[in-house]
C-alpha cells in the first residue's frame, strides 16, 4: 500500500499538464500512487494522460462533472493513509511530499498546507507579504483569520477527507467552504515552507468566476458563522437576500473591495507575465479603488511589518444579520 495517494484533477489542463506530472513524478519521496482523473476534456489532456507510463499512475475517466465531483471521486478511489492534491497547473517542488509528509507524521494535524510562491511565465513572487518563511515549523490555522488556503498545498488525512468532500453548490469557493468545515472537526495547520509553485496564467478554470467566487466565499463564511451558533446553514437565496437588505454604504464598499482584489489579482498576473504596462495599470486602478489596502500590502512586502501578526479581518462579521429565516434551528 503506498504512503500517500497524490490526487490531480484535469479539465483541458495542456500545456501546463505535462510540467505538473513531471514534478510530481520526481519527488524525493517515492512511495505513492498518482491518481489522474480526466474530467471529459477536449483538448490533448487525454491523450497525453492516456501515454503515461508509470507503475505508480491510475487513470480514471469520466464525462464532464466538474471539479467538484472529480475530487470527491479521487478522493474515494485513493488507497494511501495520506491524500495530497495537485492542480493540473501547479508546480510541486521536488521535496514537497517528503516534508509534509514528515511534518503531519511528527505533528497532531489531521490537514496541513504549505506556503506558495506565485509563479508566470516570466516572475516569480514569493508571497512574503503574507507570512515569514521558517523551515521545519508548522502552526496553526485560524480560517477567518488567516483567510482561504490554496487546496493544491494540501495533505490530509485520507480517513479526514472522506468525512468532508467538496460540496459542488460552493463552487468556485468549495475550497474556502471545506477549509472552514475541517477546523470544526479536525486540526488544520500550514508548513511554513515554500513547496508549491501556484501558476498565474490566462485560462486558469476560477479566473471567470472571480466575483461569483467572492459571494460564495461570503456565503461560507455565513454557513460557517451559523454553525459555530447552533444555527442552521442558510441557503443561498437566503444569505443573498440578507446582503441586499443591507444598508447603501455596505453594500457600496463591498463591491469596492471585490473590485479592489480583482484589479490587484489582475495586476499580479500581468507583471508576473512580462506585461509591465498592463500590470501599471491594473495596480493604479487597484490603489484608485482600495489605497488604504494596496499600500498596506505593498508595504508588507518591503519591510515585513504585519507579517504573522496581521489578522485577516472576516468578511461576514459575526453579529452580521447573513442568516435569515436560517437563525434558528
């Protein structure tokens, strides 16, 4: 039985495919299985999967579900103790595997990310706005705190997992909605070392949905909210209601904010492209939008200040009014 069941889900996921099985091929820890599950893509994805030749691949297939129901599937196909995803586009560094294995073995985590660097295709940014490197620690995650961590870091156990699933309904947020789901039931820590290179490119499969993604984001937080309240989730119809019977002002600078990360988003990948005019800008509209936000990051970056200290502020307080007919059980 291997140690670990590395798990990729893939939807039309060429060029970048082919790096992303090559690393993860060549990790320094050997022992585990590679679960690829074609998603019904219509690119060259299938064909190249269908060439691997590996002891350690399993091949599955299917027609197009979505991500969600491609992970929940690899998750229940994986043999291993432990599960480590890998998004068809991002970068695994080759001793990823050997040091979160190791780390979640020494440690009482039950899930556990590692910190990214952000990568294009002529940058690269080490993210050390958000936190300090320290090699060999861990520590824990607060998720309101420290916000939604990418699921392409994540290593679990397989028994935690199988108890949590993606729910499709929170798609493109189901990753934020399981991540606030597992700190209710389980311990959930980061590595604090750079293992995973996260790719910024134009197809990326959420890019589209990026303000959808931000209401479904709020929305789990709201489920999340309710549930540390003995109340019952409310739907979405509900929670969106409840945002629009907020008052102007609220609402105003909301959708200020969701702009404001879309233009710092759209900015970052355009620099770590190569495209310096584009990248000026999206980031001057971005300090147009949001100042106080931008200069505070951007300050982050050179000197440090904030780092590991800086709470992330939630973006459903919680004496928000986000549960309508949903407050009681």
């Amino acid at each position: 039985m291997p140690d670990v069941s590395i798990i990729v889900p893939v939807y039309n996921g060429m060029p970048f495919l082919r790096d992303t099985i090559d690393a993860l091929l060549h990790q320094t820890h050997q022992q585990f299985e590679l679960l690829v599950l074609d998603d019904g893509s219509t690119d060259d994805s299938a064909t190249y999967i269908g060439g691997l030749n590996d002891p350690r691949i399993r091949i599955l297939r299917q027609s197009n579900r979505g991500l969600c129901a491609a992970l929940n599937r690899l998750i229940a196909e994986a043999h291993g103790e432990f599960i480590m995803r890998n998004d068809q586009d991002d970068l695994s560094h080759p001793s990823r595997l050997e040091r979160q294995l190791f780390a979640i073995r020494n440690s009482s985590y039950d899930f556990l990310f590692c910190q990214i660097e952000k990568m294009g295709s002529k940058r690269r940014w080490s993210n050390r706005d958000q936190e300090t490197t320290v090699v060999g620690q861990t520590r824990n995650l607060i998720s309101l705190e420290d916000g939604a961590k990418l699921h392409s870091t994540l290593l679990a156990k397989t028994s935690a997992y199988l108890r949590l699933g993606y729910r499709p309904e929170f798609y493109p947020a189901d990753d934020w909605d399981l991540q606030l789901r597992a700190e209710e039931q389980f311990r959930i820590g980061i590595l604090r070392e750079t293992l995973v290179s996260y790719r910024y490119h134009a197809n990326c499969a959420t890019k589209p949905y990026f303000f959808r993604m931000q209401d479904r984001s709020r929305w789990a937080e709201a489920c999340a909210i309710a549930r540390r309240h003995g109340a019952v989730e409310p739907t979405f119809d509900q929670f969106a209601k409840s945002l629009r019977g907020q008052s102007l002002l609220r609402r105003v600078n909301r959708a200020r904010k969701d702009l404001y990360r879309w233009l710092q988003r759209s900015g970052g990948e355009a620099w770590l492209n190569g495209s310096d005019g584009k990248a000026v800008m999206l980031l001057g509209s971005a300090l147009a939008v949001a100042p106080e936000r931008l200069l505070r990051r951007l300050y982050s970056a050179i000197t440090g200040w904030g780092r590991d200290r800086r709470p992330r502020e939630p973006r459903v307080p919680e004496d928000a009014d986000v549960l309508g007919a949903s407050r009681k059980k």
